[in-house]
C-alpha cells in the first residue's frame, strides 16, 4: 500500500437553469484547506475541478470518481458541492448536462465505486440537497446503509432536505472549512471526520438543515493537521503529573509564580519554587484545553493558593491512557 493521500474536490455553479453563486468558491477553499496543513507541510495532492474551468457532464464526472477511488492510497476523498437530486430511484448529484430522469451522477454508483476501492480510507462529502440518501437503499419503505468497512460518508444534509446557499457560500461548507481550519482540532491539532461532523451538527439548530454522518472505519484518519492549542511534550507530561488517571494532585502556594518577595502584594508560605511553578505551567496549559480541572475551586489560582488539590477531566483520564499506551 502507498502511503499517499489524494482528493477529488468539484464545485458546479454553473447549470442551464438555477444556477448557483457558491459551490465554485466552496471547492476552491476546501482544495487549499486540504492541500496544506497548518504548518504549510504537504497534505493531500488535490485535483480541483471547477465548472469555471471545466465542461462537467455526467461521463466526465463518473470517470474522475472512478480514478480518485483507483489504487490503494492511504486516503482517497470526493468531495462535491453543486445541485442534488432525488427520484424513486435514489440520489443524485446533478450535473450541467441533466435530464429529467437522467439527472447525473447517482449516489449509488459513488458509494459502490468507494466500496469497491483498495484504498485505506474511503471519504465522501457532499455539500448538495438530498445528499443524506448516499449509503442508502430504498427496500419496502425502509432506508438500509450499506456501507464497507474503511468507507466514511459527510452530507450537508438529510435525504429529504435542501443545503442552503448563503453569500457566496454553502452553509455546510462554510462551517466545514472553520472545523478545517482548527474548530474540529483534538488537543495534538488532527481533526477527523468524526470532529468535523461534531462540529458541524453542534453549529446547525435542530430546525436547520441537518449534516448527515454514515461511517465503517476502527479508527478516524486525520484530514488535517492544524496547529496544535498545546504543545505535545506537555500532554505527554500527564503521566507524570497524575500517576493514576482518577488521582487528585494536592497543590499549594508553591506552585503560583506571583507568590513571591518581589512580587507587590501579601505572599504566604510557601513560597514559589521553580521546579513547582513549571509544573504548575503546565498544569494551567491542560486546564486551557479541558484535560484538567481544579477541585473545590473555580480557578487554578486559588486552587494552589488556599492548597487544594486539581484532577484530570473524563476527555484527560482519555489522554492519559493515550499516553501511557504510547499512542502520542
């Protein structure tokens, strides 16, 4: 298996009726976003296709998601925003070259091309309406996803929804290119289609259109590397500092930095010992991103002031296994 990372991202404004002002802007963000991480350093290896620089009709399209999906890449995404469609038959993208009963390219064939792919990692993000109904059969009524394992769907919307346009802009893309850009970033700076569906579903209202999530994978491939709320040493550092992940960690006025004779205000014993205000640095930079929580006291200061004690949160006791198993 290569160990290469490549997107298909396609935006489609242009239709011979209703045609759009924002997909063509969407997949030009989403291409930049995914070819670089945060530190600039390489990520995916991006073909955009764009109604602006393309004649896309349905042939053209089918054949540019049977190559993204061709050989056995760690990661191949499709990601589209244009027109969707829905019939008795199932969902549709709509391409410019649509007919009635004939409106593109079907849902089905890019899930049964995704299914079939050798690739690691299989992923789906369509910004169109109707989208949700990818991964799903229509079988007396009911809707059945039928999805293989390494294969992870993102949909702007559910099958029986619109995806709305707003300046210039999907409303699923727009939040979609926020989570890209960190809003969906772990403590270590990844953010995984799991993030990014969490965040997108926490930013719509339940009477807004409604992200769709279908996924068959033992564990998220990171999309993107952004840059990272805490330095890495210091989450390693937790193993350290909490010798079992449900401890308490006793503190005192050692531990604060402004507990000191040059500084101008009553100091009380002890005072600040370098070794413990470091510690307690790092201590204040978990708590920051959620990993720590003083007790019996709403902040840190006041916790090693009046010589309380902290501990680690559920998502901390999480990142401690994580270290300790030398996964980061």
């Amino acid at each position: 298996m290569t160990n290469s990372r490549k997107a298909l991202v396609v935006g489609i404004d242009d239709y011979p009726v209703n045609s759009l002002r924002g997909c063509v802007n969407d997949a030009k963000d989403i291409a930049a976003l995914l070819s670089r991480n945060a530190d600039k350093s390489v990520n995916f290896s991006v073909q955009l296709k764009t109604s602006e620089n393309y004649k896309i009709d349905k042939n053209t399209l089918k054949s540019w998601i049977a190559e993204c999906f061709k050989g056995d890449d760690e990661v191949a995404l499709f990601y589209f925003s244009g027109h969707g469609q829905i019939d008795a038959t199932g969902g549709f993208i709509v391409t410019p070259d649509y007919a009635v009963g004939d409106w593109g390219v079907s849902m089905e064939y890019i899930l049964t091309i995704a299914n079939n792919s050798e690739c690691q990692n299989k992923i789906i993000i369509l910004d169109c309406c109707h989208s949700g109904s990818v991964g799903a059969i229509n079988t007396m009524g009911q809707k059945t996803a039928v999805i293989k394992e390494g294969v992870t769907i993102l949909t702007a919307s559910k099958f029986d929804e619109s995806a709305a346009e707003i300046n210039g802009h999907g409303v699923f893309t727009a939040l979609l290119t926020d989570a890209l850009k960190g809003g969906a970033a772990d403590v270590t700076g990844n953010i995984s289609p799991g993030s990014i569906y969490a965040y997108i579903d926490r930013a719509l209202g339940p009477w807004q259109q409604r992200p769709v999530f279908k996924t068959n994978v033992k564990k998220f491939v990171s999309l993107r590397q952004s840059t990272a709320p805490i330095d890495i040493s210091v989450v390693r550092k937790i193993t350290e500092y909490f010798s079992e992940p449900n401890i308490k960690l006793p503190l005192n006025p050692s531990y604060e930095p402004t507990n000191n004779k040059k500084t101008e205000h009553k100091v009380i014993k002890p005072y600040s010992k370098e070794e413990n205000v470091a510690v307690f640095s790092d201590l204040q930079k978990l708590e920051s991103v959620g990993l720590v929580v003083p007790v019996g006291t709403p902040h840190m200061y006041y916790a090693a002031m009046q010589s309380k004690s902290c501990c680690l949160t559920s998502i901390g006791q999480h990142y401690w296994r994580l270290v300790k198993e030398g996964r980061i």
